[in-house]
C-alpha cells in the first residue's frame, strides 16, 4: 500500500491542547486514521502512575495497539480520538530509542489514505506532509523534543480564546524574539482557535494541490 498523508500534531510543552486540535482535525477530516505517540521511560514519570505511567508497557521492542478494543478509553486521548470520529486509532508506545521501529510499525496498520499523529519526537523519523505545533499563548514553554519538531514545522498554532487573539499572537511573537528559537519560527504561519477554517483549507491545500 502507498504511505499514507500525514499530518503531524506537536506541543511546545505538556497539556498545551495537542489532543484538542487533533480532534478537530479529525472531526473535519472524514475517513482519517490517527496514532498516539508516547515515549516513555524506565522509572515513573513524576506524575499519577495509575493516570499517565507507561513504564510497564516498555520491553525490548516498541509496543503497537490497533483497533477500537485495545485503544478505546473514555476520556483518554485515544478514546476522544474515536470520539471524534477517526477511522481507526494506533498507539505507539516505545523507549527513547525504539521511537522510529515503534512509528513505522504503526504507520503499517493504516489503511486510510490519511494519519494524523500526535507527538514531537517521531518527526526525526518520518516525512510529513504538514507539522503544526501548538503552544499556548499565555503559556510558553517549550521542552527539548519540540525544539527538534519546530525546525520541520509548517505552521503554529496557538491554543487561546479566540477573544484573545491579538494578544495571543502579541505574546508569543515577542516571546519569540527573547527566545533562543533564531529563525525556526520565523516566517510560520500563525493560527488560532479562531482561525482554525483557514488552517485546514491550507493543510488540504498543502497535502492535496490537485484540490487547492
């Protein structure tokens, strides 16, 4: 089967809305699969185990779950996946050095002619078509991983009430430019919660020109 489009889903940071602009992205996009990328870690991760921990799931080869019976869980990612209407729902769960074994076997299972995939540290590994990154504009912080996304990013995307978007757009910009990020958010587009319709006309533009 051909690869398949993808469009990939990073954050500046934790909890910064990758999970709500996903389901968005699937609720416009009919047909569309998604996979869940976590890396994790030998240890705990520092918050509630029962919530978030992966450790138990890692071993000598990354861990693939396909199907509504292995990754439907309400209220999770991969269950608000399914809630907004993916086709079907993969989760990748690998060490730090099993990310791109652990994305290739995942992108695999997808049937559909397009993914959409969450997470920073598999954009090393696999060819996007489309990279937003998505931050908060009353809350920047960016961690390592999304360092190495933001060089492949395509957009940014700022997840903030839409009564807020001057000010988001302020902030950020001149959060930029006291950053040390030099030239990787230069001249990316800026879109908001507001100006979501023109993000995914110009994601289908990008990915599919013969519609455009």
């Amino acid at each position: 089967m051909n690869r398949p489009t993808i469009v990939a889903v990073g954050g500046f940071a934790s909890d910064v809305g990758k999970t709500t602009l996903m389901c968005r992205f699937l609720k416009s996009m009919p047909g569309w699969e998604a996979i869940k990328t976590t890396r994790g870690h030998y240890r705990s991760c520092g918050k509630d185990p029962q919530a978030c921990c992966v450790s138990h799931l890692l071993g000598d080869e990354p861990v693939v779950r396909s199907g509504r019976d292995q990754t439907y869980d309400p209220g999770k990612d991969t269950g608000r996946y399914w809630d907004a209407g993916a086709k079907n729902v993969h989760w990748m769960i690998a060490t730090e050095h099993q990310v791109e074994k652990g994305i290739n076997q995942a992108l695999e299972r997808v049937r559909s002619g397009g993914v959409i995939i969450e997470g920073n540290s598999f954009t090393q590994f696999v060819a996007v078509d489309y990279l937003i990154m998505v931050a908060r504009g009353n809350d920047l912080r960016i961690k390592g991983s999304a360092r190495r996304a933001l060089s492949k990013a395509s957009a940014l995307y700022l997840l903030d009430g839409a009564e807020h978007e001057h000010h988001a757009r302020q902030s950020f910009c001149e959060w930029a430019r006291r950053s040390e990020l030099g030239n990787l958010v230069d001249g990316l587009q800026i879109y908001t919660q507001e100006s979501f319709p023109q993000l995914l006309a110009d994601v289908r533009k990008s990915c599919f020109p013969c519609l455009g």
